[in-house]
C-alpha cells in the first residue's frame, strides 16, 4: 500500500527514540508522512519486490523495517469466507466521495493518485476518516480463499488522530471502467518526482462496486514499515476492468504485491 519515506523520517525517529514501535504519537506521525508524502523516499534503505531487496528480505534493510518480521497483525492476509464471523452489530461502511482535483504519480512502487481536498471521507463505526490517497497492486495483495485477484485499490484514510483505515476493492477481468482512463491516459511510465495534474475532476465512486459489505480485520501498512493497527475494510464485491487497462498498469509493475502474511490470532469480521 505506501510507499518508502526517506531523508525526513528517519532522524525524527531517532529523536523520538522510536523505532517500529514507540510513542503513538511517534509513530502516527511517521505514518502520516509515508502516507500522505509518497513521492519521495522517507527511509534510506531501497526495497523492492523483488530479489535481495523483496519482501522476504524488508526487515534486513533497514531496523526500521523490524516489524515487517517480528509483527504480529501484518497485511495482506488470505480471507477464508468459511472462517469469517458474521458480526450483527457492525455498521455497513459509509462512503462520502465527491468528484475531484487528484494529480498523480509514478512513486517506484505503484501508480498513486493524491487529493488536494479533504472533502472524501468514509464513516465505520461511527468514526470518521478522511481520503488521503488512493493506488494498486497488481496481483491482489489479499487473497480470497486462496486466490489473487487481478488488481487491488487501496483507498488510504487517516483519522484525526492520525491513525488509518484503508478501503481495498479487488479488480477483475471485464468491461471498460471508463472512469479509470482519466488516470490511465496520463501514468507515467517512469518513476517521477512530481505529480501529474489530471484534466477535470475524478469521480472515485465509480471506482467502487455498488455493494458495499465488507471484510474487516486488524492489520498493518503492506510496505515498510509495515506498522500495524490499520483497520482494513476488503470490499466483498470486485470491480471489473477491462484486460487492456489491467495490461496498461502490467506493463510498468509486473508485479508489486506483498504475500499474504499469517492470520494468527486475529478474526475477520463482515458486515453481512
């Protein structure tokens, strides 16, 4: 889901004597820069995923990349539909997002469109978290039952405390998502520093599917530092797109999903 964080965060931890897990604020603070300043790397350490430098390999790379090993509650995990419990108490997701001004960039990783407005939020559970950004992954970083997905969006929303939810829509071979091409008519193949303005608005509702229960679970950032206590909403209905803006994004990031990581103790809950 994010993206590296380079010169900036890593003296700001050493003074806060945090590293991967410490004071919340700390912690929340390093989170907010990853998230909302993906364009450039806050950590020196390179990663990637592939190679020496794949996932595999993230928690060697840099010590704050620990908890990418150690952690107890990583993302993405496998969802087993048979094992999910049904919670009657939980609020289906509210949405609010409007059409607006989003610029994009090619960060190394993935493809990520950022907002100029804080005007897109969601509610879940009375708590309301405000639209920072929004990328992919290609195959799916979660699994359904065992299996990818071609794609997955994340939506990535920050609190007022700081703390985030991340709304996930699984992507799947089909019709044309004529929304999309405003974004795919511009990506950048090449890593770039700067974000490209898209022409017009963006409607990011019509990158949702209209049913919207969800999967939901505790877990973490899929990039390093792969911090935890990210409340994950997986949309249970996928979108479709069609094979040549599947192939549009392919064609940049062959792949740039993180395994599935252990469930362990943790429950999935659904909105059902």
């Amino acid at each position: 889901m994010t993206k590296g964080l380079t010169r900036v965060l890593f003296p700001i931890m050493i003074l806060s004597m945090v590293a991967g897990c410490g004071s919340e604020k700390a912690v929340d603070k390093a989170v907010e820069k990853q998230e909302t300043s993906p364009a450039k790397s806050v950590h020196k350490a390179h990663w990637s995923y592939e190679g020496d430098t794949s996932p595999e390999h993230w928690a060697e790379l840099d010590q704050l990349f620990t908890t990418c090993k150690v952690g107890k509650a990583q993302s993405p995990i496998n969802i087993l539909e048979d094992k999910v419990k049904d919670v009657e108490s939980l609020s289906p997701i509210k949405v609010e997002y409007s059409p607006s001004k989003v610029s994009i960039v090619n960060n190394g990783h993935t493809i990520q469109a950022n907002l100029n407005n804080s005007n897109n939020k969601i509610t879940l559970e009375g708590k309301t978290y405000t639209l920072q950004q929004f990328h992919f992954h290609l195959p799916s970083e979660h699994e359904v039952n065992g299996s990818h997905a071609d794609m997955e969006l994340h939506f990535v929303h920050k609190d007022e405390e700081g703390k985030l939810a991340v709304l996930s829509v699984l992507i799947t071979k089909g019709a044309e998502n004529a929304e999309l091409n405003k974004i795919w008519s511009m990506i950048p193949a090449e890593e770039n520093e700067e974000g490209v303005e898209i022409e017009g608005d963006f409607d990011m509702n019509k990158l949702l599917p209209a049913d919207l229960h969800s999967f939901r679970y505790q877990g973490s950032l899929t990039t390093p530092p792969c911090t935890e206590g990210v409340q994950w909403i997986v949309l249970e209905s996928p979108v479709p797109w069609s094979a040549e803006q599947i192939n549009k994004f392919k064609a940049i990031f062959p792949h740039d999903n993180r395994p599935v990581q252990p469930l362990g103790a943790r429950e999935v809950d659904t909105d059902n």
